[in-house]
C-alpha cells in the first residue's frame, strides 16, 4: 500500500529531511523502556530525565550524532548470584531524541536512579538578506555568489545585502 507523504506538495522543496525523522521517530514511538520525563526548566532550557534503576554510570552511554541524543544502557548479567525472584529488569535499552537546531546538551547527571540531561536552545539571530534582481540582459548568476554582502546590525537583526 503507498503511503500518503505530507510533504508531496509542489510547495514544499527540500523537506525531505524532516519526512524522514518523522518516519524514524513514528518508528521508536512504542517504545516504553526506561520511562521518562521532558520538563521545561526555563524558557530556554529543558531536562530529560529517565528512570534507569540499578543502571551505574558505567552501564549507561550518552551520545550525540548531528541532531540524535541517544542514551544507551547495558548491564552484565550477575553471573554468580542466584536469584528466587527476578522483578527488577536489568534489560537493555536504547532510547532516542531528536533535537531541533540550536538544541544543545548542556550536561548529564545520574543520582538516586534517574538520569537527567539539560538541555540549552541557543537563540540564533535573524538574518534578513536582500536579493538583487538583474535584468533580462544579464547572466543568470546567484546574487549572493557574486554580489556585494554588507552586514548591518538593526536592533538585534543582522540585515545582509
């Protein structure tokens, strides 16, 4: 059966991408091991905290690829115990976030069996550009490969012609 693309409309080009990490975190959606929070500590600031009993720092691996946050954890098996009930899971588990742009980790920390993750949003500044528009008789060339750039600071924007 073909899947409808949201992003199928003449429209919108060059949004691949995101059709793609759509596609992966629909994938990761179910999911449910270890249980988390996401929580807004400011207003350009957020924690990840997940719920990783009986996991040490040394089983657990955090790790940042382009824009994937990707915790990691792994136990060993207790070789030598022998156990009457086995309630606590020592499985592993992998779970992914994708960021936003300007999404930066900020830190990590591991105490009384939750890992938290701060995260930081950086605010980019605006660029506003002008495009020269060439007459008929000239060469079709990109305005900014070969125009002139002037950067100006207007009340916080950087304004590029």
């Amino acid at each position: 059966m073909a899947r409808q693309s949201y992003f199928s409309n003449p429209l919108l080009l060059g949004f691949e991408d995101i059709e793609r990490l759509l596609d992966r975190v629909s994938k990761t959606a179910h999911d449910s091991y270890p249980p988390y929070n996401i929580e807004a500590i400011g207003s350009d600031r957020i924690r990840i905290t997940l719920a990783v009993a009986g996991f040490g720092r040394e089983a657990l691996a955090i790790t940042l690829e382009d824009n994937e946050l990707v915790i990691r954890g792994k136990q060993d098996e207790a070789g030598e115990r022998t156990l009457l009930h086995r309630g606590i899971a020592t499985r592993q588990f992998h779970r992914a976030f994708v960021l936003a742009d300007g999404i930066e980790v900020d830190g990590a920390h591991l105490e009384n069996g939750l890992l938290s993750i701060d995260l930081k949003r950086s605010r980019p500044e605006t660029i506003v550009r002008t495009i020269e528009i060439k007459g008929s008789g000239e060469a079709r060339k990109g305005a900014a490969s070969e125009g002139h750039m002037n950067v100006v600071n207007v009340s916080g924007r950087r304004k590029v012609e």
